[in-house]
C-alpha cells in the first residue's frame, strides 16, 4: 500500500473515533508507524490530509453516480440504479459519511466550504442530467424543484446507514424513493424554481470550470503514477488530443472509457466527460 493512501485509511479510523480537532499528527503518525517526516513528505498538513480525504471520497461518490446514470440503458430504470448506487456507497462508508457530518459545525475555512459546494454543484448536475432523461420536455419547468426534492429525499434517509447499515434492504429503499419521486414529478403543479432563479443562486460559487490546463495537470500527474501500460497509452493519446483536438470523438469517448476503468484515473474520466460534453 502507498505510504499516502496508508495515512489516509489509517487518519479516518481515528477521525472517526476523536474528530478532527482532537487527533494530532503524532497521533496519526504513532498510528500509521511512521515518522513525522514521512508524513509531512506526503501532506504538508493536517488540513491538507483532510482536503485529500474529502476529494477522495466525494470524487469517488460522483464519478460512480455519473457512470452508473450515463450508463444505464433503460431510462425507467436510471432513477432506480440512481438511489440505489447512493446508499450502496453509503453503507459502504458509513464511518466516512458520518465523519463529515458530525464535524460540519467544524471551523472549515472557506476553501473547504467551497469545495463542498462545488461537489454539491457537481451532483447537482448529475440529477439534473438524469431529470432531464427520465421524465418529458413537459416537465421541464420542474426539474429544479425536483432535484431540490431529489436531494431532500436522500437527506432525509441518510441517518438510517449511520446506526445499522447491516439491516437496510437498499433494494426496497430504492424503490420507495422512485415511487415517492415520481409521484412528486407527477403532481407538482406549482415550481419555485425556474432557470434563472437556479443560476442566480449557483453564480457567487467558484465553479472551477474544467479548463484545458487543469486537465493537462491532472494527466501529468497521473502518466507518473499509472503503471498499467495499457492505460498510460490512453493517456498520452487524450493528452495529445487534447492539446491538439485531432481525434473523433467516437474514439475520445473510447479513450475515456479505457483510464475509467482504472480505478486512479476515475476522476480523471469524470473531468474529461465534462469538459467534452459527452
């Protein structure tokens, strides 16, 4: 195991058990069996380590919620497939996800409040996009208003995979969810929301647009940690493509898909889905 992603693993179990504020790098390093020194070779703080374990864990939750809504083939079974990769993950990571809840009245500084609300526009557009699938150009003019409810459903659920995560049949909560959803989709007469409402809100949030250079840095960075041959090519061809923009876009999507698979670059497929549009 990576000396980083063993502090990573090893930070969580005791974050979870004293909170962030009370676990000292000492702790963590006498808990990894490391020196300081290695530690702070790895991050150059305890906030950083946190940051890294926000991304991380969120990363993975969204890239595995995007994939599982772009692929699912049969449109009336996307919302089920939906809630159900939710609370799989949940029960999953249940000490994670309540890590992050219990510290929420934690004095983040406003890069991690960012961050957070960035991820949150991220899923955000995931519901969205799959709305906007799942249900008629009719209902176009509630689809904020039913990711909105979407969102609440999931808040309100969540609690239960923080006690007993071992008796929550997710299949049956699932399709509770899509029942209840489209029943909302149904007879929601009245929006709140409309286009310009909903962006009037997301506008003062830094976005971070998925720009040409960021992607650049993230290929660098992982052409010198990826060692599957198989995918370090893939890489240098979406590098090059990006760079010079050359390749079919069938052959893009192919590309994409290859460093998917691979469990360091998701990610990195994610940002590249977005940045092209697929």
């Amino acid at each position: 195991m990576a000396k980083k992603q063993l502090i990573m693993e090893k930070a969580i179990e005791l974050f979870a058990k004293q909170g962030f504020e009370a676990t000292s790098v000492q702790q963590i390093t006498d808990h990894c069996g490391i020196s300081k020194g290695a530690f702070y070779l790895a991050f150059k703080s305890k906030d950083e380590l946190i940051s890294a374990l926000v991304d991380q864990f969120i990363e993975e939750f969204i890239t595995n919620l995007d994939y599982v809504v772009k692929s699912s083939k049969d449109k009336d079974q996307m919302l089920y497939h939906f809630y159900y990769g939710i609370f799989h993950v949940f029960s999953k990571n249940a000490n994670i996800g309540m890590l992050f809840i219990k510290e929420q009245a934690h004095s983040f500084n406003e890069d991690f409040i960012n961050k957070f609300r960035y991820y949150d526009l991220l899923f955000e557009s995931t519901i969205l996009n799959m709305l906007d699938v799942i249900y008629p150009a009719s209902k176009i003019q509630i689809k904020y208003d039913l990711m909105y409810s979407v969102k609440g459903l999931m808040s309100a659920y969540n609690p239960l995979f923080f006690v007993d995560t071992g008796n929550i049949d997710i299949d049956l909560l699932a399709k509770s969810l899509v029942e209840k959803t489209n029943i909302l989709a149904t007879n929601i007469t009245q929006p709140f929301f409309t286009e310009e409402l909903y962006q009037l809100v997301i506008q003062p949030v830094n976005q971070k647009e998925v720009t040409k250079v960021k992607l650049l840095e993230h290929m660098d960075k992982k052409q010198e940690e990826v060692i599957d041959p198989y995918v370090r090519e893939s890489l240098s061809l979406l590098k090059e493509e990006v760079i010079e923009q050359t390749l079919p876009r069938i052959l893009i999507k192919g590309l994409i898909e290859n460093i998917r698979k691979n469990s360091e670059c998701a990610w990195l497929a994610y940002l590249l889905t977005k940045y092209y549009q697929f």
